[in-house]
C-alpha cells in the first residue's frame, strides 16, 4: 500500500478536511494526514464513537460526516 500523504503538501492553499471515526483503527492515517497539509489549510473531524465501518452503514454517523461535508464545502466552494 502506497501512503500518499506526504503529497499533500503539493496542494498548496487548497483546504483537506479529513474526516474518521473517533474509534477507528485508521483514524491515525487521517491525523498523519494532517500533519503534511499546509498550515491553516487542513480540517480533522472526528464522528464520535464511529469506527471505520460505522462510517459506511450507520445512519447518524453517515448523517454527521455528511452534514459536515456540506458545511465544509459551502465555506470553502461557495465564497
């Protein structure tokens, strides 16, 4: 498996959101993943008592990233 996160830094002023389940067993991929974004352009956020599956098929925790996202990208696309 190929980590690109190190690439990230390529993206310049584009702003990541990275979003994991508190619980899950990736979720430090995506804390690493923030550390290689440029300063202030980079977003974690955690959806509280999800593992990593949890956010394929459990409603609220879908519904909770998914809100986030919306909110993520009207601030970001939208201005």
């Amino acid at each position: 498996m190929m980590n690109v996160n190190p690439m990230l830094k390529y993206l310049g002023d584009r702003k990541i959101l990275t979003i994991r389940g508190s619980e899950a067993e990736t979720g430090d991929m995506s804390n690493e993943a923030q550390t290689f974004v440029n300063e202030g352009c980079g977003e974690l956020f955690n959806v509280p008592g999800a593992t990593h599956t949890d956010m394929y098929h459990i409603e609220e925790k879908v519904d909770s990233a998914v809100e986030k996202l919306v909110s993520f990208f009207n601030e970001t696309i939208n201005k």
